[in-house]
C-alpha cells in the first residue's frame, strides 16, 4: 500500500504484474508483483489498464468484504488522515 502515490502504468504478462507509480514528490518508481488488487472504485485505473471493459451501470446488488487489522502508523507518517 502506497499512500500518496499515483498509478500511471500497469501491464501483465505470464510471470506478473508490473505498475509504474508516481509518489507525491514527484519520483517514480516501478513495482512487480504476482498480482494487482483493482480496489480502487467503479472508475478503476487498475481495471481500465488492464483493458477490462465495465459496460452499462454494473450490477451494484453483489459485494464482497474483508476485514483486517494492519498498524499503518510507520507507513502513514506526515500524511493527512481524518480524525
């Protein structure tokens, strides 16, 4: 998880994923992974970089839940969080 940080580029193969992200400092960095989460909304970036069409309004009645517990403190330093 990379707070702050924006991606611009992500491409699959066989052997993973790859994102191309930009921090809020302006620096760039390339990630690889086995896979990528599209937990970013109904207007995914993830998703639309993939090539994965959504068409019409979706169907909104199916969801899925987790729940964990993660100490982000040492990861969200010197960002903005509600209170």
């Amino acid at each position: 998880m990379h707070f702050g940080t924006t991606l611009d580029q992500l491409a699959s193969s066989a052997d993973g994923v790859s994102a191309l992200l930009t921090h809020e400092d302006g620096t760039t960095e390339t990630v690889t992974a086995t896979y990528a989460a599209a937990a970013d909304g109904p207007r995914s970036a993830v998703r639309e970089s993939l090539g994965s069409a959504m068409h019409g309004r979706g169907t909104m009645a199916h969801a899925h839940g987790s729940h964990f517990h993660a100490d982000l403190a040492a990861q969200s330093q010197g960002t903005k969080t509600a209170e």
